[in-house]
C-alpha cells in the first residue's frame, strides 16, 4: 500500500443510520446530515480522509426511485477521479435494488462503492451505525501491493460481511445480519481482521473507462405466483398500460400451475412484446425450465430463464437494459440472459 492517504467520498442518502424520533409522532425520520456528522467525529479522526455528500433532504429509503440510483451513480461518476473509493450510507428497506441498480449503471468500474447503513440509529448506544460505517470507509479504500483496489464492485457492508450488491436480498428486518447473498459467497469477512477472497471478486479490465448510464424504465412488473391464482389477477398484471417486462416468481426450479389459460396470457403477452423472466420464488438455487413438465409451457410461451438471479437484480437491470436499449428487444433479451456484472450464473 502506498503511503499516501487515502481518499473516500461518503454519499449519505439517509436511511435509519441518519434519523432520530420525531417529537409527537416518535415516529423515526431523517435528520440533517449536520445532526449525523456530529455523532460521528470518528469519521474524521481516522487515516482515511473522509469527504461528505449528501441527498437534500435525507430519505428513508421507501422513497429512495429510479431518478435517485440515477443522482447516486451520477454522484459516483462526476467525484470518479478524485477518490479511492466510495461509500453510500442508505436506508436497508430497498439497499438492495439501489444497490444492483448501480452495479448495472457503472459499467467498467474499477473502484470499490460500498453501500450501507444501520438497523438503529447512530445515536443510539446499541447502534451497529458505526460498526458498519467505519468498516466500509476502510473497504472502500482498500488496496493492494500495487495500489489497485481489492474489492472495485458495487458492494453491501453489512454486519461483519461484504457482498456483490446484485446477489442481495434484505432478510431480516429485526437482526444486525440483514442481508444475504444466498447464491453467492460473501467476497470478504470482518473480524479482527478482513479477510478478503480474491477469487470471488469480479475485475473489470484495467483499462476499461467508466461509463455512466442514467437511462431506465420502470414499465415493469412482478407477478407471483400462488396456488389458486385466478385469470382476471394475471391477466390486470399483463395487460398493464405500457407494461413492458415482467419479472414471473414461480415456484422451485422454476415452475408453474399447468392451466391452459395461463400458459395463453403468458403467450398473448410474450407475443404482444413483452418480454417475461422467470424467476424461482426460493433464494437458494436456479430456475431450469425443462425439469418438470410443469415448466414446459412456460418455455413454449417464451419465458426466458431467470437462471439464479434475485428479484432485486432482475428487476432492476430490466429496468436498465429497456432505458439504454429499449428499442432492440432482442438485444434486451440476449443481454437479459447474459452475466453482465456477477448477477447470475451462467455456463
Ligand atoms: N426504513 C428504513 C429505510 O430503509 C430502514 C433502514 O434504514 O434500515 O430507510
């Protein structure tokens, strides 16, 4: 590592991280970033020197929208040059879709953005505020013997585990663990120590420039399926104004009910251009159409497999691939199906 002090710019989004009781409501709320720095002098004691930029007003992250992945990777792209690596402090609720969000909207990165955020407020005693904050700081700037970055992909720090953004589900809603990767290996541990792997960390080519894409559409859709679900239900999902891909949550390996009319809608659908993605209802694991005959049909429709990609990273580079290439649907489709950023596996 080299000598000279590392430089990490902090996008503060808001999030619980950031927010005290409301008076009369008690209800939790955004504070001012001044209200957040003041808990958190350590920010500025350390050997990271630590830059703030923060979203005006703060957000719980129930509000966070499309526009704002868009403000966030704008924000990462317009300070690239001038730091090591980045930190976004964001709500928990939806980290997860901003998150993958990003690591479709920086393509060729090859600097750490690292996102978290705290089950409690900073000011509270107990809080895992700090804990979370300074390990993402020290994440962020992280290099190797050559000054390289160790970890330059989108990233979630959370507790004591460092995972690729796009592999994320929020799990829990009560415990300081509140994400998972369940179909990918976390790509570091922090104890004592953290421990990095290497091997799990995906590396875009040195050289490769950093291209922003702000674009996105959000004419999107999830339909779950359940046992008994009726016609008129997926019919108002498919038929959707301006509907223009949905994500199908279906059940194990990918299957569904083998009614005749759904199988039909799903057809109608695919015909009339919208493209529909399966995905399995199950975290761990990958959808493979063909398995059970319960699932031919849905190849027959033309559903696309979903292969082991979450909700949040399907939905979100739809959203991507229709706002920068929404005028060649089967170049949506091929891409759709291909590992752009780690996402999914794919042989
Ligand atoms: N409602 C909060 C948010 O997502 C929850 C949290 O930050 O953990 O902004």
């Amino acid at each position: 590592m080299s000598n000279t002090q590392h430089k990490v710019l902090l996008i503060s989004t808001g999030g619980t991280i950031t927010m005290v009781r409301e008076a009369g409501t008690g209800a939790l709320v955004p504070a001012d970033i001044e209200t957040f720095k003041a808990y958190m002098p350590e920010l500025f004691a350390g050997a990271i020197q630590v830059e703030i930029e923060a979203f005006n007003p703060l957000l719980d992250s129930s509000d966070i929208s499309p526009s704002k992945w868009a403000q966030m990777a704008q924000m990462v792209y317009d300070h690239y040059e001038e730091y090591d690596g980045f930190v976004i402090l964001h709500g928990t609720d939806t980290m997860s879709y901003s998150a993958s969000a990003l690591s479709f909207m920086l393509e060729g990165l090859n600097k750490p953005v690292v996102f978290t955020g705290s089950q409690l407020p900073v000011g509270v005693l107990r809080s895992d505020a700090k804990e979370n904050l300074m390990t993402a700081i020290e994440i962020a700037a992280a290099q190797d013997e050559n000054g390289d970055a160790i970890v330059p992909e989108v990233t979630i720090f959370f507790e004591d585990r460092l995972f690729r953004a796009n592999r994320t589900t929020k799990r829990n809603a009560e415990h300081f663990s509140a994400f998972n990767s369940y179909n990918y290996p976390a790509l570091a541990k922090a104890g004592v120590h953290i421990t990095y792997q290497p091997h799990l960390i995906h590396y875009n080519s040195p050289n490769a420039p950093l291209v922003l894409h702000t674009g996105y559409d959000s004419n999107v859709a999830v339909l779950k399926l359940f046992p008994g679900i009726g016609r008129p239900v997926v019919r108002a999902v498919l038929r959707a104004k301006g509907l223009r891909a949905v994500v199908l949550e279906t059940f194990g390996a990918g299957n569904a009910p083998s009614d005749k009319w759904l199988y039909r809608e799903l057809k109608e659908a695919v015909d009339r251009g919208i493209i529909i993605v399966n995905k399995t209802q199950c975290n761990t694991g990958s959808v493979e159409m063909g398995l059970y005959a319960v699932s031919l049909n849905l190849m027959k429709a033309g559903v696309l497999s979903g292969y082991d990609i979450t909700t949040e990273a399907l939905l979100t580079k739809m959203m991507y691939l229709l706002g920068e290439h929404g005028d060649d649907p089967e170049l949506v489709k091929k891409l759709l199906m291909t590992n752009l950023c780690g996402e999914i596996t794919v042989e």
